[in-house]
C-alpha cells in the first residue's frame, strides 16, 4: 500500500475482544481476505485530487485507528499506534475506457478482494474519476480497525476536511477520539461486577447446545471461506409496510432501528425453522458497543457479536415468536459490555444477522450514492450471513444474503432470499400465523413438485397380471431353462451341478397341477388367502404361482421364524389353508395345537399327489379365475420391530406394474439369471423370483444350508454364475474382501437400508468400474420399490447414495407437519402416491386409516405416509 509509516514512534496496545477474534480468524484463514470491509462512494460532481489528499491527511492525522498496525511479539498479538504516517491516496481515471461501468465494477471487485498484511498499513483509498463530473471513492479497510458504524465517521470527516480545505480552512479540522483509549476502557472491564454478571448469563444461556444449521443439503465438514452474495429484493412496498408494523405498539420497540431489527430477526428465525424444524435457534448478531458520546466518535473496531437465541414452540406464531426475539434482544443487550464476547460465546451460531444503519450524505453538497462492496468471502463457520443495509433512510431496505459456497451450491443460492420473502410476506400478511403452516413455494415450484415426481413419460400400467405374464413368457420359451435348484454338496461347489431344473413348461405344469389340487380340494377361491411355509426350493415358487393364479393372495412364512410369530401370522392372516411338506408338517401341527378353531387344512407339497388327466391339466390353462387389478396379490408382515407385526396387501395392480417397470429396468431386453438365496418372506425377494420368470430368465435357488446367511452370499458371488443380484446395503459389505476382477455380475441391486456413499465407491472400485449398482427405495407398503437411483462414482458424492426418482406410475412427496410441499433441500416426510400403493393392513382398519389417507395433489387416489425422511436434491433426485 502506499503507505510511509514511522515505525519508531509507536505506541503498543493489546487487543480488544473483538480484534483478538477477528485476529485469529484471519490468521486461520490467511489466504483469504475475510473481513474486509470495502465501500465505493459514488460522488455526482467534479473532485479535486489535491484537495482531497489533503482532507484525507488530516483524518489520517487525527484518526489513530488510520495509524495502526499488527506485530506478534512472544506469540502475542499487539498493535501498534503510530504516530507519524503518511498514505498517498491513488488516483485512477477510468473516465476514457470503451465499457466503463464495466471497467470500474471489475475494478472494484479485484481490489475489494486484495488481501492485507496485517503488519503494514491495513486500508486502501483510491479516487476514481468515470467521468467528466463523477467520481468514485473507493475505501476498503481491514475489520481490525474498522466497523460499519467507522465507516460512517471516516465518510462524514473526510467529506467535512475536504469542505474545509476547500476553503483554506483545514487547521479548523476537529481531532478525533482515539481508539487507544477505548482498548484501555475495555479492559478496565474485564473484572467488573456488569463483566462477572454477563458472563454467568452466556454460560447459562449457552447450556443446552444448539444444533448445526441445516439448509438445502447437508453440511460439509470442509469448507472454504468463499462465499456468494444474493441480493434479496424487498422492494419499496414491502419496506413500507415494514416500517409500518415497527410502529404499532406490539412491535415498537426502544428506538425505530431495534424495532425493525427485531422484524428482520423475528423473519429470519422463522425462515429458519421453517426449513429445519429446529428447535433451539442461534443468530449472531452485533453490539455496537458505543455507549458513550466519545465512543460513537471513535473510528475502530467496537462490535462485538453475540449469539441471540430463542426457544421455538410447535405452535408457535409469528407474535409469540417476536415476543421472544423482542425479550431476547433486551437480555442480550443487557449483558454485553464492552470486552463480553468470546471464542466459546462464536462457536454458538453459524448464522449471521448484520442489520447495518448509517447516514452518509452529500458530499461537499454533491449528490452521492453508497454501494457496499462484498469481497466474497467470510468466516468458514459462518454458513450464511444476512446483511440488512439502511443507507441515507432510502425508500427501501437493501437485503444481501452471503452464502458459503461450499455449503449453498447452484440454484441452491438464490432460495434464501426466496424464501426469505415469502416468509416475510407472512409475517406481514399475518401475524398471527403458524410458523410451521408458511408455504415457502412459488406457484411453478407448487405444479412441479405435487407431480410426485413421476417420470415424464412413464409406461401405462400393465393391464396383465404378474401370473398372466409368466404364462405368455411359458408360450415364448417353453423349453428354456426356468429354475434351477443349487446343489450345495461340497462335491458339486466347483462345477456348478444342479439338482433339478425346470423349463419353462415343466414349471408351468407343476402350477397348473397344484391350481387343480388347491381347487379341487380345498375349493380354493379368489379372495382366499393361503399360508406358504417353505424352505426356498422349486416347489414353493410353483406354489406362490399357484396360489396366484388361482385368485387367492399368498402369505410367504420363513419356517426359520420363531415359532410365536409363525403362530401369530398363521391366526391374524385368517388363512383357508397351509402350503407346506413333510418336514414341517410336525413343527406346523405344534404350533397349532392351541389354536381356536382347530388346526387348518394343510396341502403337503411332498406327500401323496392327487392324479388329474393330462386332459384336464390341459383345459386348466384356459381354466384361470378372472383377477381384478386391485384384487389382494400376497401379503407380506413387517417384522414387528415397532410393534406387532402389521400384514400389508399388496394388489395386482401394484405388482405388475414393479415387475413391469423392473424388468425393464433391469434386463435391457437380456436373459439373465438370478439368484434366490433370500426369505420368500422378504419383498426384497420379490424381485428376484418374478422378474427372470416374466422375462425368459433363469431364477437359480440357493436352498437353506447349515451354513450362515453370510456365507451364502458369498457363495453366491463366489459360485460366479448369475448376472444380477439383489442384497442389503449389510450384505453388500460382505462382498468387499472378494476378488470381483472376474465376476459375471453386471447389475446389483440395493435394498432395505441405507445404501452409504463409501460402500458404492469401494464396490464400484472392485468391480473394476464393470457393475451397475441401483439404489431401490421403498416400503412393503409401497410395493416393493417406488423410486430408483443409480451411483454416479461422480456425481453422488453426499454422505448417502440418492434414492432417486419415481419408478413408473410412482409419486413421491416431501411433506412437511401439516402435509404441505417442502422446497428443494428441506427435509420432510416422505409420501407414496400411485399404483404401487397397497390396499392397507389387514384387519387393521384404524391404522390403515392412519398411514394410507387420501392424496390431495391427486383426487380420488391414496398415498403412503412412510415416515422416512428425505429431500429433494438439486438435480431433482431424492436423498
């Protein structure tokens, strides 16, 4: 800087609070200019370099804080107020340049972001002429020794010397209070009894921690310091208004800016919650610390931030919360003397409040206008800074929101300010409104999100059943290989033997023969329910078909279950009979023994076969019930960790349309094979048994074994002899110390958990790249899967894979508390519209009543309520 400092007379000085922090900060971050604080005052009339150098010496002359620099003596920080220093101020004429509004704004923006070494001169002056008669004086001080309010008093005096040497009349220049008696008034507090009160106040009031902010995405743990800003437009209306409210008696407060400060706090609070929920909010905001007449004609550095925090209720309003804020506010002011602030009091809030007032005038009686210049950076752990800015009492506030960029990405940038808005336009619509009932949404973002979601051009739904499509794959692939049944001897792990297969017709005359047998003994009708207990094996995919085609629901039953819940499913369901063989019928008659009504007809899968003609088995095939799409295709019972286990219905309709949209999804048009090594109780299964037997695929059944289920996926990968598997994000943990360099797998579907982002690259990494891994959401109740995402090693980099999209005819929404959208990044509850939606629970009226309600974005249809959370990402995916 062009500077000439004396560096003998000096006078050393320890640091304020403040500047100790700002201090530290900056040494953290020394690469990045954080706190400078850069203004262009736009002058409409002819200056006089000469003279203006000569106002801005005699300010220099008479302003300690101009005079001061930073050395580090003993690893302490002090300062150094010296009292000879000259600075020459530069003179720059853009006024010749082809674009000079242009020219000047990349001007100004290049040298706001000049970084100062805090030993030499910590300011930069620079007179710009733009024109014949109009100038810009550009003025960026480091924070160290300058705060908003100095400003004003640098602009005041230096516009007042420059009147003055006009004149010849500058040895009438006023000296200025120095800033080295306010650091010694400063630490004259440090033990006082107002300095051990407020002390015990913040300990007090900073007991229960607040969480992180939480905005459109989540928070990363390594962030830059550059920040973006956004201008927020309030308009002249709404300042208006504004105003207005601050004058009526519930909003007044001790002067006219405490109360509009207490507006804007009370909108940013509820802004916040809005899109958290949190309970417990923190906003730093400033004290001006000027309590004296010669303090408020000080230039240096005197705020101080303090955390301001409230409380928010579930029902809480915007008056009860500005009451809050209001109450808040005189406590904090109460306890914030000079020298209070502290690292531990800074580490309390993430979210900034500046609301920034000054009266800047004309210059030498020439019009000017003031423009703020932001350096684009900030504080690492200041997530988002709301700067409110009430320059010369224009018309209308000026509201700037500087958000880290690392933190607010892409269009993710300009929400703030949105939201900001329409959440003022609440307040000042009505004051007694709901904080948590705001709707933060524009009417295009209103028509985009209640679409669910859904793909833009989905398939129509399937107007076949599951068992009709099996039976068309039968007339296309009669002789192709349809299940085949893993022999997990040790002899034949090597070479892949079978123990049985079935074409494709071999497994159709099983079903037919079993239809026949189920409605001929046991007068088997649509509408029925029927118990399967069966290991994984041939025969019980030919009874589920069965079962099916008969127009009864099936009721999958895990013989590894305990023996309670096998007999608590067996009663809820109502089942007309029992599906199983001869090595349970022993275990199924105990578990019977005490049930009311006696034990149920039991069909042995293995025991004696009633014989039909070939004839008859024939005529069945045109023999087949007529289905209806919402008639009950299975029921499957969720495992009961919340409660009793609840039994979902789940329709034709929906099932078709999963296995529909899957297998189109998955196969790509191939035959592929898949594995059945999981429950048939798990609709995680419900894949892997119908997409390969509606597509000409091979299902390839891993039966129970005395090994672990762990080891058995790893069979399975290790056997090397399927194309696509469907596991838990637990199970496909397991696979990670495998050679996968030569595996035939080629798809991976994910299920049932959390799918971390962590796993998905280690696993892409040992697949050599060579794997498509999908990332399938959805509940039982949703049938089967509702959305779907597949990892993106370059994309997907959050803490989570996506969940992604809307499968066809699926509609997702995120919900807030009363059932309303939230916007892009807002975490919500997550509802399932569509087809897939199940019927309810069986024989639980109230609670399907409860969690399956009517759609309101779509008339005559339900939808799911999950209880998952989740949140719409940028690209449109959900997280």
């Amino acid at each position: 800087m062009p500077a000439e400092v004396d560096n003998q007379a000096v006078t050393l000085a320890p640091l304020t609070r403040s500047q100790l922090m700002i201090w530290t900060g900056q040494k953290l971050q020394s690469d990045e200019p954080l706190y400078n604080m850069a203004l262009a005052f736009r002058i409409h009339g002819d200056i006089d370099p000469d003279l203006f150098q000569r106002a801005f010496d005699a300010l220099v002359a008479r302003c300690d804080a101009l005079r001061t620099t930073f050395v580090t003596i003993k690893d302490i920080p002090k300062q150094r107020f010296h009292e000879h220093y000259r600075y020459q101020v530069e003179y720059v004429d853009l006024s010749s340049s082809a674009d000079v509004e242009t020219t000047l704004q990349n001007w100004l923006k290049a040298h706001a972001q000049a970084e100062f070494d805090l030993g030499h001169c910590l300011y930069e002056s620079t007179l710009i002429k733009i024109a014949a008669k109009e100038f810009v004086w550009f003025f960026n001080q480091h924070h160290l020794t300058t705060d908003a309010w100095s400003t004003s008093l640098i602009y005041k005096n230096v516009q007042e010397f420059y009147t003055l040497a006009k004149a010849g009349q500058l040895d009438q220049a006023d000296y200025l209070p120095e800033y080295a008696s306010y650091v010694e008034f400063e630490a004259a507090q440090r033990d006082t009894k107002a300095m051990r009160r407020a002390r015990k106040f913040w300990q007090e009031q900073l007991q229960e921690p607040a969480q992180p902010s939480r905005f459109y995405r989540p928070v990363p743990r390594q962030r830059r310091g550059e920040t973006h800003r956004i201008q927020c437009d309030i308009g002249v209306t709404r300042s208006e208004r504004l105003k207005s409210l601050a004058t009526e008696p519930k909003f007044r407060s001790i002067t006219t800016d405490l109360s509009r400060f207490q507006i804007f706090a009370t909108t940013l609070f509820a802004w916040l919650y809005r899109i958290n929920s949190h309970r417990v909010l923190t906003l730093g905001t400033p004290s001006h610390n000027r309590g004296t007449s010669a303090h408020k004609n000080t230039v240096g550095l005197f705020i101080e931030l303090y955390p301001l925090r409230i409380v928010v209720d579930d029902d809480e309003t915007f008056m009860s919360l500005h009451e809050k804020v209001a109450i808040a506010t005189r406590y904090l002011l109460m306890h914030a003397p000079p020298g209070a602030s502290g690292f531990e009091l800074h580490r309390a809030y993430d979210v900034i409040l500046n609301y920034i007032t000054a009266s800047f005038g004309k210059f030498d009686g020439l019009a000017m206008d003031s423009e703020w210049v932001h350096a684009d950076y900030g504080d690492r752990n200041h997530l988002l800074r709301m700067q409110v800015e009430d320059f010369d009492h224009l018309d209308e506030f000026r509201v700037f929101f500087d958000v880290n960029i690392d933190v607010f990405v892409g269009n993710e940038r300009s929400c703030p300010g949105e939201h900001f808005v329409r959440t003022l336009d609440a307040f000042l619509d009505n004051a007694d409104q709901r904080l948590s009932t705001v709707d933060l949404l524009s009417a295009e973002q209103h028509a985009e999100l209640s679409t669910g979601f859904s793909p833009r051009k989905p398939a129509a739904p399937p107007t076949t059943t599951v068992i009709e499509r099996f039976e068309q794959q039968v007339s296309r692939t009669p002789d192709a290989v349809a299940v085949a049944d893993r022999d997990m001897s040790s002899e034949a792990a090597a070479d892949g033997q079978y123990r049985s297969t079935l074409t494709y017709a071999d497994l159709h005359h099983r079903v037919l023969g079993l239809s026949l047998r189920l409605q001929d003994r046991f007068n088997l009708c649509p509408g029925a329910r029927v118990a399967i207990l069966l290991p994984r094996c041939p025969g019980a995919i030919a009874s589920i078909l069965a079962v099916m085609r008969c127009g009864a629901s099936y009721i999958p039953i895990d013989p590894e279950y305990p023996a309670e819940r096998i007999s608590f499913l067996l009663t809820d369901a109502d089942t007309e009979l029992v599906i199983t063989d001869t090595s349970l019928q022993d275990k199924l008659a105990v578990l019977q023994g005490n049930r009311p009504g006696g034990q149920l007809p039991t069909l042995l899968l293995d025991g004696p076969q009633d014989q039909h003609p070939a004839t008859e088995v024939e005529e069945a095939k045109n023999g087949r019930p007529d289905v209806q799409p919402d008639d009950c295709a299975y029921v499957i019972y969720t495992s009961g960790s919340t409660g009793k286990p609840k039994g979902v219905e789940v329709t034709h309709r929906g099932l078709s349309n999963y296995i529909a949209w899957a297998a189109t999804r998955y196969t790509n048009d191939q035959i592929l094979t898949w594995p059945l090594f999981t429950s048939l109780s798990f609709d995680l299964t419900i894949t892997s048994v119908f997409v390969p037997l509606t597509t000409g695929g091979k299902l390839l059944v891993y039966p129970e074994s005395r090994h672990d289920h762990d080891i058995l996926i790893r069979r399975v990968v290790a056997d090397n002899l399927v194309d696509v598997i469907k596991l838990t994000p637990a199970h496909l943990s397991l696979l990670q110390a495998m050679d996968l360099s030569a595996s035939r797998l080629r798809s991976i579907i994910v299920g049932g958990e959390d799918f971390k982002t962590d796993l998905a690259r280690s696993m892409h990494h040992y697949f050599g790249g060579n794997i498509a891994l999908f990332n399938e959401y959805g509940p039982t109740e949703a049938t089967v899967a509702c959305m779907i995402h597949r990892y993106r090693p370059t994309i997907d980099c959050g803490a989570s894979v996506p969940i992604g999209r809307a499968i066809d005819n699926a509609k997702v929404y995120v919900l807030n508390a009363h059932r309303q959208l939230q916007p892009q990044g807002v975490i919500g509850e997550l509802y399932i519209g569509g087809v897939g939606v199940a019927r309810g629970y069986l024989n639980r009226p109230a609670l399907t009543q409860e969690r399956f309600i009517d759609n309101p974005f779509c008339a005559g249809e339900k939808m799911y309520r999950s209880g998952d959370l989740a949140y719409v990402n940028a690209d449109g995916t959900l997280t």
